[in-house]
C-alpha cells in the first residue's frame, strides 16, 4: 500500500512529542522513512511545503521514497490532495498526516488515512524491531571443551 506523507507535519508531530532523543531534521526523517519502506517492503512520497534546502543531495537514494518540495506557487496540502484526487487505486493509498483537511480529502476517495503521530510510533517499533536481532544461543552458552581444545590447537596454545 503506497504511502503520501505530509513531511512537515510529520515532523512537527514528531518533534512536538520528542522523546529523549530529541528532535530530528527533515534528511533524518526521510532516512527513517526510508528504513521503514524497506522493512515494509513498500514506496512513498513525501511532499514537504516550500523550496527546501539549497542543496537537496541528503534527499536523494532514498530507499523507496520520492522527495518533494512543493516550491512557493502551492503548499504541500494542495499537491497531496491532487495525488489522492488523481490515484487510481486511492484505497490501496495510506495518506499520513495529522491535518484535517487532508484526512478529508482521504476518505473522501476511501483511502486509508493515519495520524502523523500513529504512524511514527509505527514507524519506530517496526525499525527498533529489526534492529535488535536475536543473539545466536550458542553465545549465551559458551564454547564446549572439544571446541576450546580445538581452537586452542589452532592458535598453537594448547601447550
């Protein structure tokens, strides 16, 4: 199911509910974004309001996702909802943003619709979750008293 992110309000929902780890930047956002696409096996666009930075290369290879800056003639709102207007399969599109005039506009065309502030604490338990990668049991375990000979003998130190 593609993904339509209103980046800044994504953002401000993120830092207006920072943890510990304090707030994060726009390329950061987007990088974490991108993790999740590739655990999630799915695309994204992420429209943020204005011209954006003056160099945009962090924004580029990002997995999965297109980055767009919506320049100073429109807003970010504007562009998302003609993309959900113009989907042709809108109820495979999930539209993340906290704004009410987008939610609208999602169930309008019967696409699915999260909050910013649900979808990043998606967004984070799915990414820690691959993060933290199960310990081989062997570790916990030790090595047995035939294997320790052997890489005793291998390393010459079993003298």
């Amino acid at each position: 199911m593609p993904f339509v992110i209103d980046g800044y309000n994504l953002l401000h929902s993120i830092q207006k509910n920072a943890d510990t780890s304090g707030p994060i930047s726009d390329v950061q956002l987007c990088h974490m974004i991108g993790k999740y696409l590739r655990i999630v096996g799915d695309t994204a666009e992420i429209v943020f309001d204005g011209l954006g930075p003056p160099e945009k290369t962090p924004f580029e290879n990002i997995y999965n996702a297109d980055i767009i800056f919506t320049g100073t003639k429109t807003d970010a709102d504007t562009i998302i909802e003609n993309k959900i207007a113009a989907n042709s399969a809108p109820k495979r599109l999930t539209v993340i943003s906290s704004d009410n005039r987008i939610r609208m506009a999602a169930k309008v065309r019967k696409a699915v619709s999260l909050k910013s502030e649900i979808f990043w604490l998606d967004l984070q338990k799915k990414v820690d979750d691959k993060k933290t990668a199960k310990e081989p049991y062997q570790k916990r375990q030790g090595l047995s008293e035939s294997e320790t000979d052997h890489w005793l003998k291998i390393f010459d130190l079993d003298k």
